[in-house]
C-alpha cells in the first residue's frame, strides 16, 4: 500500500517536471527524468508519449534525433541532411505539421498538395 502512494506521489510530480524542463532538455529529457526520478528509461518515456496524447507536448524528428516542444512553443530545432531526392514537403510534414494545432492544419493543406 505504501508503494502505490509513494508511485502516484511521484506521478503527480513527473508532469510538472517535464514542463518545467523541457525547453533546456528538449534531446535529453527522457534520461533527464529517469535520472531524476530513479525510473527506466522506458518508464519515463512513458510518461512522455503520455504528455504528447494530452497534447502538452510533441515530439519532432525521428529515433535519436527526436526533440521535445511545449505545445505553443516559439521555436523548433531540427536538422536534416539536404541531398537531391529530398522533397520539397518533407520538413513541413515531419517537422512544422507536428507543432500546428488541428483547427490551423487546414490551412496547410494547400501547401501540401503544391498549390501554393
């Protein structure tokens, strides 16, 4: 009994960690929260993925080069290789598309479909 309240305790603390944090952790708050919180790194991702279905937070990139975003953020970071078979599209879809809100995304559609 005394182990799941010590748990929510620490559950109700985890959130407001993330959000506190994320903007000077956004490559490493994964590990910045299983550290701080003696969890796995499976757990604490958790606890991300969990951030991002709320809508608190999104996710940019892929596998190791993903980055966190306080949702409404001012700004992104993202690095992407430039080669000849890169598509026009491609960093809005997988990078500025992720940080719109959906009631705005329509506006993006012609953009995407190259009728701008």
């Amino acid at each position: 009994m005394v182990y799941n309240m010590d748990m929510r305790l620490k559950n109700a603390k985890i959130e407001p960690f993330i959000i506190a944090n994320l903007q000077d952790h956004a490559a490493d708050i994964v590990a910045l929260i299983a550290k701080r919180f003696d969890i796995s790194r499976q757990t604490a991702h958790d606890y991300i993925v969990n951030a991002i279905k709320k809508g608190v937070i999104v996710a940019v990139g892929q596998t190791n080069a993903t980055r966190y975003y306080l949702t409404g953020g001012k700004y992104i970071e993202f690095t992407t290789k430039i080669t000849s078979g890169l598509k026009e599209d491609i960093i809005m879809k997988r990078y500025i598309s992720p940080m719109i809100s959906g009631e705005h995304q329509g506006h993006l559609l012609p953009w995407f479909h190259g009728n701008i």
